[in-house]
C-alpha cells in the first residue's frame, strides 16, 4: 500500500481551478486566486457580497432556502430556520445541553451519546446534511459567477475542531458533491491571506486569535521555510459574536418583561431582540451609540426604546474577552513561550471589528495587530491560497506526501469510520476508541478498509484481525482502543487494545495493498457520484443501528422492573416497539427516528419514576 502520491502530477489535471472555502459559523465564503491578476479574492453576488449566511430555511416538499433568502424565516419560521450549524458539527446532544435556549429549532437528545439530529419540517437532519446545502450553495454561486464546474476545494475548519468535526466537514463536502482536498486550519488560512510563510526565506513565530460567529480560537504557528508548525491551539468552540449578542439581548430583556405573561411570547421577542442585538453591535464598532424605538413583530401593540452605549456595550463584551485571554495566555503557556516571543498577531473573524477586542488583544501582546484585510474574507482568501498551491500554480511551495484515500475500520450497519481522512500528510498516527454491542463480549472484529464511500462493501478491504479475551462485561462498558500509525513509507500498523484490561493485538499493512493512480481516480470519482445515494444508506444504517439498541434496552428494562410498571404501560411500549421493529422495513430514516422519538416518549415518564424509586430506597435511613 504505498500510500505517498504527487497530487501536482497525479490528481490534478493543467488549468484546473481549486476554490477556497470558509465554512463560518455565521456567513459562508468561497473564494479563488484570479489567473489573471495572480491575487486571493472572494466571490461575490452580482459583484457586491460575498458573505452567504449560514441559515438555511427548511420546508416540506419545497427546495431549501439558502443565506440571504432563508433569513426573513428566522422571525417568520424559527422552527423551521436553521443557524449556527457548525456549533452542531461532530457534536452529541450532551455537549450542547447548557446552550440549547440559544436554538429555536428543536435538536434531538439521543441518550447513547450519539451525534445529535435536528427536526424540522417533519424530517431528521443531520449538522453533515445541513451543512452540504451550504457548501452546495456556494459551489452554485461559484458556477454562476465564473460559468465553469466547480469540484475541488479546500474547507477551513477552527484548529480547535477535533477529529469527529473535521471528519463531519468532508462528509458534508462529499455530500454537496466536492472533492475535498485537504481540511485547513483557520489561522494557517489566515496567516497565508497576509502572505505570511509564502516567503520560503522567511522565519516567524506568530500568533492567530481568531473570534468568529460561533467559535474562538487562538493559535501559536511557527513558519520556517514555507513549512507552518502548530506550537499549541487554544480555544473555546462554544465562544464567539453570537454570545456578545445574548448578553445584549439578555440585558434588554427585563424592560420587555412586564408586558410578556407567556414563555412562548417571551421566546418570540427574545428572537426579535437577539437580531437588534447584533445590528447595534456592529452599529457600535463606529459609533458611540445606537437607540432605536421597536415594534415587535411578534408581540402585537408592544414597543418599546432600546438604546446602547459603547460603554454598556464593553462592559457587557468584558467578560467574554477576558475568556478569550486566557485562553490566549494558556497557548502561550503549552508553546513554552512569553508574549515578546511572538513576532505577530493576525486577527480573524467579525468579532474582531469590535475596538474593545483589538484594543485587548494589542494590549495583551504589547505590539499592533494585523488587521488590514477583511476580518471577514481573511480565512477564504489563505484558503484561495492554499488551493492554489495544490493546483501546483505556485512553484514555491513544497507539497509533502499525503494519503491518496482515507482509511478507517468497519463498524456497526457495516459503515466505514474513518481515522485518516485522505489527503492527510503522513506520517501520522490517528486513534479512536469504539466499545462491544453485546454483553459479555470476548472477541471483537477488526476490519479495516481503504475509500471514500460510506458503506465499506463499496471500498477496498485491506485487513482484518480479532481482538481476542476481552473480559466479559455488560454493553458499553469496555474501552477498545483502536490506532493507526501511517509510516513515511506508506505503511500502516493497525493495533487494538482494551483499556481497562491491557489485552491488545496488532497487525501491519504492507504495500503489496497499493492501488495504481487510475484506480484511486475511479474510487474518488465514486464517492461523488454516489455521495447522496451513500449518505442515505449511511443515515439509514446508522437509524437502524440505533434503533436495535434501543429495543435492547427497552426489553431489558421491562424484564428487570416488570413488577414496578402498570400493564397499560407495558403494552402501550410494546406496541412502540412493535412499530420501531416495522419501521426498519422501510428503510426510510425520517420514519425510523420517528419511531425512536415516540418510544423513548412512551418510556420516559415510568424510566423516571423506577430511578427517583431505586434512589429512594438506596438512600434510605441515610441523612444528606
């Protein structure tokens, strides 16, 4: 399997265009070099804007209303208008439970910690899927604009985004029908925007904070030699303008109060007030202050005079700034670096239009800050850039050996799980830890493939081992650890080991596996053409997969706590379950989740009364 290629030579045909792509939590962008000019620029609409808001607008039976057209729905159908998407990326329900007021569309708790789904307009969504409409709508602004195909692409993502979100980001790019070829990191995108590391001569320690929509992060890159080396990250993907704009909201909302009875009325204007809260923000980064007398489309008859100076505004903003110091601070800390080491500062996102950041950040690192580019284009330009290296235009820049095709293990429903996402620049080594779905467990399967389609009887199997002796234990609690250790010399060790236990076992991939180019070109061009077909069958498996162990569960329970619940109860959730079991032969997964949805319904009320009952009995005769 000799895994290095040429790209320069072997994928990427003469006069190919290679488009740059800012995925934001908040407006979208794409971007290219001009081959005329030899210069970074975003598309813009009818020569004018560039940014695509991230909003996407669902309604049955009709196609989706994308950026500038979905946003009246926001008042309109909040239900139904979907924002923030990237927040959702690679994320379980848990990890977003504290924000869920800041969404006002329903996202879906699934108690395995399992990646959450969105329900809107009758059908179950995934962050991948909403997220491939976006990058679908740029690849079409693109394709209007220049009246060429647009296929290959670079997608930025924050450094902070972790292996399950960047793998979402290709999905998501698979599925709107691109060739992604590399996932970069914000701030290396940015840094290439100010021509920082073009120079092969050059040498610097630089510092990127980057404070966008949804997400902050800081980074602390060393440039040597055209080569860019990430000395630490630091961050907060849960941090960013959408934050300042609640505080603003939050602060206005006491004044509204009296006149709103009704939480639901309460919700509606809060919506209202959130969208005021960013116009005065941005108001505010030029002038001292912003009022404004409202009517509340919501509320009928309800207005009311809202001002902000920006000196409330700061002292509403303090508080998160200081969050995103100390991350600055940390980052320093990791790179084993003081402030005076760092050479510059490039500041990224349209939160760093606000004075009170710059002037924070300028006065934390004690030297002026980059910010002379767009802070909004900064990201898809450095991604233009970086495109353009790929495309071999600029012969300056050295591309390092990368893994032609993905490789991951085969995992429940027969799905493909990725650990080296193609184009990954090896060596590198990649890991994840996966559990039994039996109890008592003893041998576990390790298969593992090559491709880029989701179900792996579509790739190319490349091994297989079983883990032996795995002590037996109930479902989930064992932790399998499976890694992959990619040599410079395209050969992959595959090794599994359960943690709790030591009982591990390897096994190593030789090059006899490799694939001649026209062969990777035929499985790359598959995976685009039956990228929509694919994530179907995956969204199916997976529903399906979740599904069987849900009804696991449930029979278990009912067995265990027969005697605790009514008979009402047990035939009304056999009767749920009876429609779950119905519901696979369908193999439509809007009405699996459904069925999922209405049996952990039926459940939930006694669930929670058998634990408030064992609570009660294991605590009694004790004092708390």
């Amino acid at each position: 399997m000799k895994i290095s290629i040429n790209i320069k030579e072997a994928r990427v045909e003469k006069k190919e265009f290679i488009f740059g792509i800012d995925l934001g939590t908040t407006n979208s962008l794409i971007a290219r070099v001009n081959p005329d000019t030899g210069k970074a620029e975003t598309l813009k609409d009818q020569g004018r804007n560039a940014l695509v808001p991230s909003v996407i607008h669902l309604q049955d039976g009709v196609p989706a209303a994308i950026g500038t057209e979905a946003m009246p729905y926001l008042l309109r159908d909040p239900a139904n208008t979907i924002y923030s998407v990237k927040r959702l990326m690679g994320r379980s329900y848990g990890d977003i439970r504290e924000h869920e007021r800041f969404f006002s569309y329903q996202v879906i708790d699934d108690p395995r910690e399992r990646l959450l789904k969105i329900h809107a307009a009758g059908h179950f969504y995934t962050p991948v899927e909403l997220s491939s409409l976006l990058l679908k709508s740029l690849k079409d602004r693109a394709e209007k604009l220049l009246g060429e195909a647009v296929n290959k692409v670079v997608i930025t993502v924050p450094a902070y985004f972790n292996d399950a979100q960047r793998q979402a980001t290709r999905d998501a790019g698979k599925l709107a029908g691109l060739d992604v070829l590399r996932i970069v990191n914000e701030p290396t995108a940015a840094s290439l925007a100010y021509g920082i590391g073009l120079n092969p001569e050059e040498e610097k320690t630089i510092a990127v904070y980057d404070l966008g929509g949804g997400t902050f992060d800081i980074s602390i890159l060393k440039i040597n030699q055209g080569v860019f080396e990430v000395l630490s990250t630091n961050g907060n993907t849960y941090l960013g303008g959408d934050d300042f704009d609640r505080a603003i909201a939050d602060a206005w909302m006491p004044q509204l109060l009296p006149a709103l009875q009704e939480e639901a009325a309460q919700t509606a204007v809060y919506r209202e007030l959130r969208l005021l809260a960013e116009t005065a923000k941005k108001h505010l980064s030029t002038q001292e202050s912003w009022q404004e007398t409202v009517s509340f489309a919501s509320a009928p008859g309800l207005s009311q005079t809202l001002q902000l100076s920006r000196t409330q505004f700061n002292r509403l903003a303090e508080p998160f700034i200081t969050k995103t110091l100390a991350c600055c601070r940390q980052a320093l800390q990791d790179a084993q670096l003081k402030k005076e080491d760092i050479d510059t500062i490039v500041m990224v996102g349209g939160a760093t239009r606000i004075p009170a950041v710059k002037e924070a950040v300028r006065n934390f690192f004690g030297r002026a800050v980059h910010d002379q580019l767009n802070p909004d284009e900064v990201v898809a330009l450095g991604a233009a850039i970086q495109a353009d290296v790929l495309a071999g235009n600029n012969k300056e820049v050295l591309l390092l050996d990368i893994t032609p095709l993905s490789l991951g293990i085969e995992t429940m429903g027969g799905l493909m799980d990725v650990l080296i996402p193609r184009n990954t620049r090896i060596p590198v080594q990649a890991g994840r830890q996966y559990t039994t779905s039996t109890d008592g467990q003893k041998n576990m399967r390790i298969t593992v493939y090559q491709g880029e389609r989701d179900l792996v009887r579509d790739n190319r199997k490349l091994a297989e081992f079983v883990l032996q002796n795995i002590p037996a234990m109930p479902t989930g609690l064992p932790k399998i650890e499976v890694k992959f250790l990619l040599n410079a010399d395209g050969i992959l060790q595959v090794s599994a080991t359960e943690l709790r236990s030591g009982v591990a076992q390897q096994i190593e991939v030789t090059p006899q596996y490799g694939l001649t180019d026209a062969e990777v070109e035929k499985m790359l061009l598959d995976s685009i053409t039956h990228a929509r077909e694919d994530m179907q069958l995956r969204a199916v498996a997976e529903a399906v997969t979740e599904g069987t162990q849900m009804l696991r569960d449930t029979e278990r329970f009912l067995e265990k706590n027969k005697s605790l619940l009514t008979p009402e109860e047990i035939t009304a959730t056999q009767k749920q379950m009876s429609q779950l079991k119905e519901s696979f032969n369908s193999q439509d997964k809007d009405l699996i989740h459904t069925a999922i949805e209405a049996l952990n319904a039926c459940s939930a009320p006694y669930a929670q009364r058998v634990m408030d009952a064992a609570i009660g009995e294991a605590m009694k005769g004790k004092n708390i």
